[in-house]
C-alpha cells in the first residue's frame, strides 16, 4: 500500500489477541503500524509484534524485491514495535538502527543485541534519505523514555509512533480520506486514556515542541494514516493533554447483591433531573476498564461508589480507583457512594484514594447500612443534584 510517492504502508493487524498490553480490550483488533520510505537510502519506521514477522517480511519483500533496508528507524521500544527487530536483522543484516541514547540501552537490554554500527540521533538531528530528510524530535514519556517522532521535511510527513494512535484494527483502508473514521475517534480516546493517561503535561509539551511542523499525514504505529483529520486529532490530544473536559457524568459502581446498583441508579436519576445529558453509568463488574477510563477522561463528574468487602473495598472498585490514582484526572469532581453492613471501610476508602486523585469532592458521600432504603435512595438522589450543579458550575 503506497501513501505517498516514496513512503509505503508495511504494518499487521492483530485480530486474534484479546488484551492489548494483558489488559485492555479489542473488540476490532489493532494493527502495528511499520512504513517504509524509499529513497536513494531506505528507512524502515518501526516493525511490528515478533508473532507477525513473517507476514511483514513478506510486506517488505512486496515493496522492495530485493532491495536492502540501510536504516531501522526505531521511534519506540515497546515490543509490539521493536518486536521483530533481531529478526529482521537476520534478514536484513546491514541494516543500521537508528535511535537516542536511551533507545540503544534499551535494544541492548530487550534483545541482547550489539549496537556497533547504529546511527545515534539526539533531538532535533537530522538522517538524509537522498532526496528527502528525516528529522528527530525526543519525546521522553509519550509513553517511554525513549520514544521520539521522526519527521519527514520534505513530504511534512510526521511519524508519531504511539502518539494519535488508536485501537481498532484496519480494515482495508489505511487512509482517513477513504474511510468512515467514526469508530476510530473514540477508539483514540480509550487508547489515550488506557496508555498515555498519566503523562498530560509531557502530551502538552509535545504538541508544543511539534507545533512549528508543518504536518500534512500523521503515521502513527495503531490505526489509520490521518490527513484529512490531523487537526481534529491533536486538538484531542490537546483537550486531553490538558485535561479538558465535557459537561457529563460517569456512575461507576461494583454490587454483589444491588444495592449499591440502586443507589448508583438513584445517583443518575438526580444528575439527570437537574439538567444533565450526557451520563454513562459503567458497572464495573460488567463494563472493560479502558471504555470505564475514556469516559472518565471525558466527562468531568465522577460518581463512584462499592460496598464494602471483607473490611476493604469491593475488588472492582478499588481496582478503578487505583486505576485512576495512576492517570492524570485532577480536573474532575468526585462524589463518593458505599455500604456496608456492620463495620463500614468502603466510603473512606475512596476519600482514602481520592487524597491521591486530588478531586474536588462533593459533600457529602452517600454511605448506608444494609439496605438501601428510601432514605438512602432520596440522598442519593440528593447526591446526584449536587454533583450536577458542580459539573454545571
Ligand atoms: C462477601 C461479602 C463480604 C462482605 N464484607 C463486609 C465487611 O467486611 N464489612 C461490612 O461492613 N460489610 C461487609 N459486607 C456487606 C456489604 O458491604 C453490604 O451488605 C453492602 O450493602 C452490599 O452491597 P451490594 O448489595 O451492592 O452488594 C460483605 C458482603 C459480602 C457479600
Ligand atoms: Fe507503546
Ligand atoms: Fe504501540
């Protein structure tokens, strides 16, 4: 698949794993993004998981033949990019890694390989091509220390490695313009919320060391090829970045035997009489954490709540919350909800967690014995009008 004059499409789709990084679900796959941009010198941006070398050796031969890769530009070592690289050098032995100091000891440190003849960039250095130049910018923590973008000046072409990147595997298409992007938006959020989510202000930084490119397609290492949609795309990493958010509430909640269901329930019909329209009550036993995580980063309310279970909280709940404790969600107001039936820890837990999270808490949390009764259902209820009159606010 050719993008452009000199830069072709070589990535997989993944359609068989389950859990992308052990943990978050897809649905629609996801596909490992790798180009190749053929000049006088040839540059390989990335491979793809080692479980897919063959069929992107089998790209690489379809668009080369029997040409020679000089360099493997590796923009980041997670393994579902750096995977295939000592294969590929098996076939491909003069290929030359390109990569930061801090790309290097890792490619020592993950597959014991020599880095004798590597090319050692640092940010801002440039790689000619012949005809066209790759230009490197450092990245640190977007998602890894060593990840960086490569730019190519003269096709403005920017490859962002797992920045913009998205979950959902390509489905024929690999270009926004020739394909309905509608289910791939969201999927961008859940991938920045699941994997970027702590590091808003290194995404902030980023976006402002990038701002002078001039960027007509952005190919990221997940999901589509973007052009026509660039600035749709890093407005979103802004608003992200900054954690910017929806007037909108997310009722996130575990139960074992419904009652905090009903107040859950009860907490949405509240935020809903007092004017809000955009509520996603998640359960937490049922909804996958990433969808949980991406409507979070989304809306600005959050009212979750969990029985108590054996003196902690219900396991789900504490699981978001610890969840949550490692992202970057400050911007949001929070109203706590538990039960318990004869020694209650649910509650403070949460206001535990939350002087973590760094919330703007909402008085005062719903906290019952046993049932819950009407009383309780009524300051549920109560609970819900206040946090929509923060959320409004
Ligand atoms: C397995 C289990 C363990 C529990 N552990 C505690 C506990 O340690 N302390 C407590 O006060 N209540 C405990 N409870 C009671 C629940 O917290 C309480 O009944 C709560 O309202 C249940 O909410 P639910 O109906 O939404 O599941 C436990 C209940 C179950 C089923
Ligand atoms: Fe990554
Ligand atoms: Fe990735």
């Amino acid at each position: 698949m050719q993008l452009t004059d000199k830069i072709y499409y070589v990535g997989v789709n993944d359609r068989t794993k389950h859990r992308f990084e052990g943990q978050w679900h897809l649905p629609q796959g996801v596909s490992y993004n790798s180009y190749l941009v053929v000049d006088e010198k040839v540059a390989l941006i990335d491979t793809v998981e080692a479980d897919f070398f063959l069929e992107f050796l089998d790209k690489l031969h379809a668009v080369l033949g029997d040409r020679k890769i000089d360099y493997l530009v590796i923009n980041h070592m997670e393994p579902d990019h750096s995977g295939s690289i000592s294969l590929l050098r098996k076939y491909y032995p003069d290929v030359k890694l390109v990569g930061n100091k801090k790309t290097f000891g890792m490619v020592e440190g993950f597959y014991g390989e020599p880095t004798a003849d590597d090319v050692e960039v640092t940010d801002g250095s440039e790689l000619s091509l012949g005809s066209t130049t790759l230009q490197f910018h450092l990245v640190p923590m977007l998602h890894w220390p060593e990840t960086m973008v490569s730019y190519l000046k003269e096709d403005k072409v920017l490859f962002s490695g797992d920045v913009f990147g998205c979950f959902g595997a390509l489905n024929g298409n690999i270009v926004d313009r020739d394909m309905d992007t509608e289910s791939y938006l969201p999927e961008m959020e859940r991938y920045y919320a699941a994997i970027l989510g702590k590091y808003g202000a290194q995404v902030l930084a980023g976006l402002k060391k990038l701002a002078p490119l001039e960027i007509e397609m952005i190919c990221s290492t997940h999901g589509p090829v973007w052009t026509e949609h660039i600035s749709t795309i890093i407005e979103l990493y802004r608003r992200l970045g900054a954690g910017e958010t929806e007037e909108g509430i997310v009722v996130a909640y575990g139960s074992m035997y419904g009652n905090t269901q009903r107040v859950a329930e009860a907490i949405a019909e509240g935020a809903a009489e007092a004017g809000v329209r955009k509520i996603v009550v998640h359960n937490l036993s049922v909804s996958q954490p990433s969808y949980v995580l991406r409507d979070i980063f989304r809306y600005k309310g959050l009212a979750i709540g969990g029985p108590t279970y054996n003196g902690e909280l219900f396991p789900v709940v504490n699981d978001m919350m610890e969840r949550l404790c490692g992202r970057k969600v400050s911007n949001h107001v929070l109203a706590a909800f538990g039960g318990f039936s004869w020694a209650g820890q649910a509650v403070k837990i949460l206001e535990k967690y939350n002087e973590r999270m760094k919330m703007e808490m909402v008085d005062a949390p719903v906290e019952w014995k046993q049932g819950a009764n009407p009383d309780v259902l009524e300051s549920a209820r109560e609970l819900g009008r206040r946090l929509a009159a923060a959320v409004k606010a």
